[in-house]
C-alpha cells in the first residue's frame, strides 16, 4: 500500500503530510492576532467567512518564530473535523511513499520535534519527516479562535 504525502519546508528541513488531510494551500495571507493564545498560534484568517486558526509550524516544532513574507504559504489541513492553518515556509512538491518505507522516529534525549513525527522517510536523497497533525494539535488551545 502507497500514502501520497505533500511536502513542504520549515527552516530549511522537509516535511510531509498526508494529502488526505489536505484542504487547500493558500498564498500568505497576514493574520490577525489574538490575545491569550499559545506563542506558536499566529493568529486567524477569514477562510471563505470562515475564522480560520493558523499555528506558526517553526514556533510550534520549537524552533525561533516565522516572520511571514510573500514567499510563504499556509496549509490549510482537516483535523478531527476541524480546518487549521501551518504557516511553511514553501510547498515543494507531492510524493508517494510505499507504506512499509515509513520508518519510527529516532529516540532523543530532545523531545521537541520526535513527539509530532508520525516517521521518517528517504525519498530520493531526501529524508522526509512526516508530521502527526494529531499530535501538533492535541495541545492546541484554539478553542477561542475556531
């Protein structure tokens, strides 16, 4: 069995989601701000009348905060039901990766990327992380803003 992922960069490393769960890639969209909201939400867009939540996917994976350009997408995904925004820093490209290739991600002593890896897959010369959007958002606290 196959899995079509979309990958995409955040601070020059590449990642994958399940193009399953993808809604739709927009252009950067600037945000608007809200108080009393974890450091790695950005803000929410208007998504067709829709408030849309957007995470900060470099802030969230622990690394320094994105400052949007142009040049920047946001992937809008479906989780549990729910549309949520990642700001990226580029989408490169869709990729099929044969399901037994998907390996487990390395155990560390820094738990700050490991815990939101579903795995890790070598395409091509690439490695590939592929993210748990499950687990980027289990902690979300964006109640407020969806």
């Amino acid at each position: 069995m196959h899995r079509e992922l979309i990958t995409f960069k955040v601070e020059g490393q590449l990642f994958g989601i399940d193009i399953m769960a993808i809604r739709e890639i927009r252009a950067w969209t600037p945000v608007t701000r809200l108080p009393s909201v974890p450091h790695y939400v950005a803000g929410v867009v208007n998504l067709r009348g829709t408030v849309l939540p957007v995470v900060d996917l470099a802030a969230r994976l622990g690394w320094r905060a994105t400052e949007p350009t142009p040049r920047h997408a946001i992937i809008v995904a479906q989780i549990d039901g729910q549309a949520r925004g990642f700001i990226v820093d580029s989408v490169s490209d869709i990729v099929t990766v044969p399901s037994d290739a998907l390996q487990p991600p390395p155990a560390t002593s820094d738990d700050t990327i490991v815990p939101f890896l579903e795995g890790l897959a070598a395409i091509e010369e690439n490695m590939v992380m592929v993210l748990s959007l499950s687990a980027l958002s289990s902690s979300i606290e964006l109640a407020h803003a969806a």
